[in-house]
C-alpha cells in the first residue's frame, strides 16, 4: 500500500465519528409521560421545559456530539418560549436537519434508560419506530434497552428518569 493510499484510508476512516449523550428529567405529579415519542400511562410524569422526553433529549445529543456540534440546549434554549412544551421528536428532526446541512448522516443509535419505572420493554419498538423515523435511520439500526438502578440513587428512588446514547455518524 502506497503512502497516498493509506493516507485516503485513513481520511475515509475519520469520517466516522461517535457521538454520546445524556439527560436526566425528575418525575412530577400531574404531567404526561413521554418518552421516545409514545405517551406511556403512569402515575407521574417528567419536569422539564418541552415535553421532557429525555430518550430523544439524549439521542439528540448522541448525534449532535458525533457530528461535533454544540448541546440541544444551544439549539433549543429552555429559556425560549418557542420550545415550551414542544414535542420533542419534532426538535429531533430539526437535529437531522442541522446534521445534514453539515453533510453528516446518523448510521446507529443505541439508547439506555435507567427507570425503576414504568416498564419500558412494552413500548420498546414504538419508541425505536419513533427514533428511526425522526433521525433517518432504518428500525434495525436504533436500540434501545433499559435496566432499573436495584432502587440506588436517585433513579432507584424512583425520583426521575435517566438516559444514555450512543450515535455513530459519517460525514458524507
Ligand atoms: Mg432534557
């Protein structure tokens, strides 16, 4: 392999970028549960400034980070009243959006909730449907998994919701 090729395959390798995420929503009394975009029946739902849906608050970031952009918070301010409330699929599309003008396409995400509750695994593939459609991606390519804290922390308190994400991007 000549100098010149391994250099091409080394700039075709750094295409490829991963991007992580996290968010944390604590449980309120009274508001409605979102969470992947699929409205759960629960006792409590999630405080927060747009629906709170923090499995796509965290895959936002996932993918914002692999393209190597700033934060949601700096592409939907919680101080702006634009985003109360806002149905956070939505503002995952506008993620994409951004993403593709900066020729970046998402090629997997892979999600981890940290609930006690509800139970996540009954609404599983909705939630993957809903992140598929919102970034792109084909249903194979977003995973999503959950596990309780063993009632630890504030999770395991069963005082919020946390989220972790993954995403892999390539620069096109
Ligand atoms: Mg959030």
């Amino acid at each position: 392999m000549t100098e010149a090729e391994i250099r091409q395959l080394i700039r075709q390798e750094t295409r490829f970028r991963t991007g992580l995420g996290f968010d944390v929503h604590p449980f309120e009394e009274g508001r409605k549960l979102v969470l992947g975009g699929v409205e759960i029946d629960h006792s409590h739902g999630l405080e927060g400034h747009s629906d709170a849906d923090v499995v796509v608050h965290a895959a936002m970031d996932a993918c914002l980070g692999a393209a190597g952009l700033p934060d949601i918070g700096h592409f939907f301010p919680n101080t702006s009243e634009e985003f109360r409330g806002a149905d956070s699929l939505v503002l995952a599309r506008e993620v994409t959006r951004q993403l593709q003008q900066r020729g970046f396409e998402v090629i997997n995400l892979d999600v981890m909730v940290l609930a006690e509750v509800p139970k996540v695994g009954p609404h599983r593939d909705a939630m993957r449907a809903n992140l598929a459609d919102a970034f792109r991606l084909p249903l194979e390519s977003v995973a999503l998994k959950a596990t309780t804290m063993e009632k630890m922390g504030f999770v395991g308190r069963r005082e919020g919701i946390a989220v972790i994400a993954s995403a892999l991007a390539r620069q096109t």
